[in-house]
C-alpha cells in the first residue's frame, strides 16, 4: 500500500512525542515510519533510549508488556490490544508453578516469548538468540524451559550436560510449525548458492537441515557479515521486507511463503494511524508482577554479559 504524502507528513508531526518501535514481523508500512525495528528485547532497550512520553508499540502482548515494565513512567500503546501470541498464551503462570513443585531442584528458563505472570515465576529469562548462553552459565543441572519446545530441543542439542525439560510438553509457534523439511530441500533446489537460515522456532527436522540456527536478529547479522549473496530464510516472512531493505544488493527468499502470524499482522496500517492519533489502547501491567518479571529479566543481562 502507498502511504500519500499528507498521511506521511501528519505521521512525523505525531511522532515527535511518541516513539514507534516495530517487530520485524510488521507490515512494510509499518515498518518503514518506526523509529527502531528489532526483535522484542531490541526493542525494549531501544524504548529505554529514547525520551519520549508515549511507545506505540507494533507487535504481539508480551512484546508489549515488557516495553511497559521497562518503563514505568511511559505510556505504552498498541495497535491492537488482542494481539495476543498463541504461543506466549500456552504457558500459564499456574503451569510454572506446577513445574516447580514437581522438580523442586530445577532452574526455571523461560523464553521471553512469555506472558509478565508467567515471566514473574521464573529464575532467569532467555531470548533465542541466547538461550544457549544462559542454560549453561547456570549451576543447576535440570532446567524447566517454556514455552517453545523447540527452542527446548535446540539448548538440549547444545548442552548436553543437563536436562532440559519442555513445558509445556510441546509448547510452539504455530508460524514456524508451518515450516517442513520439503521446504528446505525444494528452497536449495531452486537456490543452490543460498546459506539457508533457520529460526530455532521451528520443528527439529527443519532446523536439522540448516546451515545456521540464528534468531532475527542473527539473521540479520548473518546476511551482513557473510559473503554469500543469497539467504533462504526460514521465519515469518515479515522479516524479508526489513533484509531486502538494508542489504539491496542480496537475494532473500522466504523458506515458505505462507509462513506469515496472523496475530503480528492485526497491526494494521489503519488501527496504527488511530493509535498514534488517539492513544486510547494503553498497554498496562500490574505494579508487582512487573516488579518480579524484572528481576528475571535483569538476571538474564547479567548472566548473558
Ligand atoms: S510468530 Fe509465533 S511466537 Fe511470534 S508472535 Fe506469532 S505466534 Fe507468537
């Protein structure tokens, strides 16, 4: 969709006490007026950064309610306020606590896939990029890991001292699910010169037939350090927009270009444009969950220095 001049002119005005921070899996336009794209932790840093009063923030509820913890004294806004993640939305706070009682001597890992009461239970919070790093600088030899269980998959695969237990059983994204291992082949076939990149999201048979595990943002990293010029990529295919922007002169494919999260893309150009005008849907987080969800976030700086 092209955004007209006016529409663009009124947006920047609006900007100026309001920051937007968008997902790497927002729509193009969306992308193209935020002021930082990134995954959710980037993102949250990015907010930290900057002095405004109002965060409209593009992405899913857990996203946002960490923008919301990590500033208190700012109004976070989104989009849509049913943007909630399924997969953040398969681990309940009670599960946690259930896994606790049942392995008292574990470490609870969660991803920050999670939802704030969930999150407040939890020892230590990880992102994909560094769930690896954080799982072995911990003493404990057990780890209750949520909610993706194949992100739980990928740490056991790299740290084979410990036991890694999923919770729930089998926690996961239902975007990346929609990737095979026929993609994979059928993709090198049509590519053969492309690295192909895969989200540790996705099924152990897919990332089995990667040549890099990598978040987002190590996707990123990946197609600007390496020298091949053409990527498969193998997550949501929002992401291609922002590569094909910064990095012209490679080739990115989608693994599967049906691979697309419906809830990432209830933010819609309209309900955007509605928020940064009318500032209605603010984003809240209770005082004392917020309070202990810090501290497993904070934990995770420390421990992934
Ligand atoms: S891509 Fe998966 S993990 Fe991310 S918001 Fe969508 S459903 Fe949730």
């Amino acid at each position: 969709m092209v955004i007209d001049e006016a529409t663009l002119k009124e947006v920047e005005e609006l900007k100026k006490d309001c920051i937007v921070l968008a997902h790497n899996y927002q729509i193009p336009e969306i992308q193209d007026v935020a002021d930082f794209i990134g995954d959710s932790l980037g993102l949250c840093r990015a907010a930290q950064r900057v002095d405004k009063p109002y965060i409209l923030f593009c992405g899913v509820d857990f996203m946002a309610e960490s923008a919301a913890m990590l500033n208190p004294d700012k109004t976070v806004l989104m989009p849509d306020l049913e943007a909630h993640c399924p997969m953040a939305a398969q681990l309940p706070a009670k599960l946690v606590r259930e896994a606790r009682e049942e392995h008292p001597d574990a470490a609870v890992v969660l991803y920050i896939n999670t939802r704030l009461e969930a999150r407040a239970e939890a020892d230590v919070i990880c992102t994909s990029a560094n769930a690896v790093k954080i799982v072995k600088a911990l003493p404990e030899k057990k780890i209750i890991f949520g909610p993706d269980a194949n992100l739980a998959w990928h740490v056991q695969r790299h740290v084979k001292d410990k036991e890694i237990i999923p919770v729930p059983a089998k926690g996961h994204c239902i975007t990346h699910l929609l990737f095979k291992p026929e993609h994979v082949e059928k993709a090198r076939e049509e590519h053969p010169d492309a690295e192909v990149l895969i989200h540790p999201e996705c099924t152990p048979e897919v990332q089995l037939l990667a040549d890099y595990i990598c978040s987002t943002e190590q996707m990123v990293k990946r197609a600007r350090e390496s020298s091949a010029t053409e990527f498969i990529i193998g997550t949501e295919v929002g992401l291609i927009y922002r590569l094909q922007k910064e990095f012209p002169d490679k080739k990115f494919y989608p693994l599967y270009e049906k691979a697309v999260c419906r809830t990432m893309k209830m933010n819609t150009w309209e309900k955007f444009l509605t928020q940064l005008r009318e500032r209605k849907n603010v984003v809240r987080v209770e005082p004392k969950i917020a309070e202990r969800a810090l501290l497993s976030l904070e934990r995770m700086l420390e421990l992934s220095k």
